[in-house]
C-alpha cells in the first residue's frame, strides 16, 4: 500500500485532482466527507460542537450549520483550534478504519485540506500539493462558490501560505493551467504513483 497525502490551499483545485486520481483507480479517504460525517446530528462531535460553540451553531432541523460556524472559527484562530480539537481526532480515527480496507498494493489517496497547518507530512509516504496562485484561488473563490472577497481572503488567510505548502511537496502539481493540461499532468503522477505502489507491496511482501 502506498499512503499519499494530497493537499492545497482552498480553491486550488484539489478536488478534482483527487476525482481524476479516484478515475485512475486510487483509493480517496476525503478528510472533508469525513469531517461533515463525524458532526452529523445525533453523533458525539455534534454534541461537542454544540458544547463549545453554542446553540447558534445548528440549523433548525438540528444539524450543522456550517457557515455559520465557518464565519466564526475562520475569522478567529483560537475558536479554529477549538474545532480542530474536537474534529480532526475523529476524522483520524475514521480515516484509520477505511485505510485498513483498502487492498495491500492500493494506492490510498488522503485528501487532507489542512495537512501543511498540522505538520501531518510524515504520516505518509509523500505528498502531492496541488498548487495556484493565491489570485486564480479568489477567482475560483468567488466567481464559483460565490464567497465575497472578504470572506475568500479570511479562508486564504486562515491556511498555510503557498510557499509553506510547497515546501512539503514531494510531488507538485501546477494547477494555473488548462483543465487538458491538468489531465495530462495527473495521469503521469498516477504512472509515478502505481510504479511506488508496486515496489512498496514487493518490498514489504519480503519482508
């Protein structure tokens, strides 16, 4: 099994870099997915969401209200901490379980959005950082999710920096470029990938 972090900052375009892997045939625990999982009504990191940040935070059916909560932790990293304290321990454990299915020579793809901010690059084998400029990211950011600027800045802001990021690549993918290109560029990553995956499994069938 090959264990590859993929990261990037917010509207870089990492999602579907990670759609084309899974086409490739990677296996993708989406760290994301699995956050809005682990707070879903009913669950313990709802309740400890509620704990922390207040009635506020819910929709009236009870469930996550998830801008609203955004607009709180994004503009305060203390609050963030809070919620990373309480959710990234569940995503892990999550995490953990799916990975533990997944084939021996599997190629196991962790879309992890904040994997540079929490120092997570040795947990895996390498790291793919999906790269874009911090204007192409507010144009995605705005034009496409429809975040006003400010907002958009307050999430860009809220992460690692792009150098901070590129500086734990092993793996670089330019995103600033035609959606054929970026085709292109991530069919020969998965070549790259499956050639490791292959090696890993021998290597450790050795051992």
């Amino acid at each position: 099994m090959l264990r590859v972090g993929l990261t990037g900052g917010i509207g870089a375009g990492k999602s579907e870099v990670s759609r084309l892997l899974v086409e490739h045939g990677a296996v993708l625990i989406d760290a994301d997915r699995i956050a809005r999982e682990v707070v879903a009504p009913g669950t313990p990191g709802l309740a400890a969401v509620v704990e922390a940040f207040g009635e506020a935070v819910l929709t009236a059916d009870g469930s996550l209200d998830r801008p609203k909560l955004g607009s709180i932790v994004f503009a305060d990293p203390e609050k963030l901490a809070v919620l990373n304290a309480i959710v990234h321990p569940l995503v892990g454990a999550r995490s953990s379980e799916l990975e533990d299915a997944a084939a021996d020579d599997a190629v196991v793809i962790h879309d992890v959005p904040l994997l540079t901010e929490n120092a997570l690059a040795p947990l895996y084998d390498l790291v793919i950082v999906v790269d874009a400029s911090t204007e192409t990211q507010l144009d995605r950011l705005v034009r496409l999710r429809g975040m006003t600027e400010e907002d958009a800045r307050a999430r860009m802001a809220a992460q690692a920096t792009r150098e901070q990021r590129r500086e734990i690549a092993d793996i670089l993918i330019d995103n600033d470029v035609p959606l054929d290109a970026l085709h292109k560029r991530v069919a020969e990553v998965w070549e790259d990938l499956v050639r490791r995956a292959r090696t890993r499994s021998v290597e450790q069938g050795s051992e």
